[in-house]
C-alpha cells in the first residue's frame, strides 16, 4: 500500500466518527447519513489524489459534508412539493422534526428553523460541533472577524426569534427546562 493510500486511510480512521455525528444531527436516517459521509470521503479522496499533500481535515470535511446535505435538501424540498400535489401524499418530517425528538428542545429549533440556512449551519457547528471561530472561519473559507460577525449576527437572530415565539406561550416547567438549550446557542 502506498503512503497515500495509508495516509488517507489514517484520516478516515480519526474523522469517521465525528463526521458521522455532524451528519447524524442533520439527516433524519442512518443510511442517509452514512451516504453522504461516503460522498464526503469520494470527494476527499479526488483532491487528496490531486494535490498530491492531502490538505483535507475535519474541517473541510464538515463543510463539504454540508455543501451535500444542502444539495440534498434542495431535492428533498422539490420532492416535499411534487408529493404535494399528491392527492393522499404521506407526510414527510423534517430533519429538525427528528433532531428534536431525539436530542434538542421544541422551542429553540423552532426559533432556529425561522432563521435562514446559513444562520442555522453556523450556529450548529459553533454550539453542537464546538468549532472555534477559526475552524469556523476556515469551514466557512472566510476571515475570524467575518466569521465572528456573522456569529454575533446569527445569535442576535435567533435571540429575537426565540423571544418573539416564545413570548408568554411557554409555561414555567417547560421554560425551565429549556433554559440550557436556549443558552447553549445565545451565549457568548
């Protein structure tokens, strides 16, 4: 086996997990999930081959992992329409649907399924994949301070939507309960 080959499969060995994991929190099903980290790695291995110094890690992982799960949720959406049109169309559920009942409070995905796409990936990768502003910067392929703002900007968001949704309408046990979860992605 070549040294390419042994250092590639050295990198899928210590991201596999993690990226897995990224995926998982974003695609309903496991099979899913797992095919779009098996495109992330073909991808990965094209530009390792390519350039010869495999410039690839987790990070870039991460952001190629969700350039393909946008693409799929773009035809997931043109699918979601056509079954519209269906006359007895099954329901689909969505992937903050199921995030939800696994592992995550109503209120605060509500809040962050109001925000637009990029909002949300970076508020997740910052809160669930705990990526410092320069991982994110780089997942991203802008500067720290782009990154920050655009943090402190998507916080911002997500403040006044959870406020406005959720103003009056949750009672104390549940705002109890959902007080980490909120302060999980308003913090910092």
């Amino acid at each position: 086996m070549e040294k390419v080959e042994r250092d590639f499969e050295s990198l899928v060995r210590d991201t596999y997990v993690p990226l897995l994991e990224y995926t998982l929190r974003r695609i309903p099903d496991r099979a899913g999930a797992e095919d779009v980290v098996s495109e992330a790695y073909l991808i990965a291995w094209k530009r390792w081959e390519a350039s010869g110094n495999g410039q690839v890690g987790l990070l870039w992982l991460y952001g190629t992992a969700w350039r393909l799960i946008s693409h799929e949720r773009r035809n997931w959406a043109r699918g979601k329409a056509a079954f519209a049109r269906l006359p007895q169309a099954l329901p689909v559920v969505s992937v903050e649907e199921e995030v939800v009942a696994r592992n995550a409070t109503a209120s605060v995905l509500t809040a962050l399924e109001e925000l637009d796409e990029d909002d949300r990936e970076l508020l997740r990768l910052a809160a669930w994949e705990e990526l410092s502003r320069a991982q994110l910067a780089q997942v991203f392929d802008c500067t720290e301070s782009a990154v920050s703002m655009r943090l402190h900007r998507a916080r911002d968001r997500l403040r006044r939507s959870y406020e406005s949704t959720h103003q009056g309408n949750q009672q104390t046990s549940q705002a109890e309960g959902n007080r980490g979860a909120r302060n999980e992605f308003l913090s910092n």
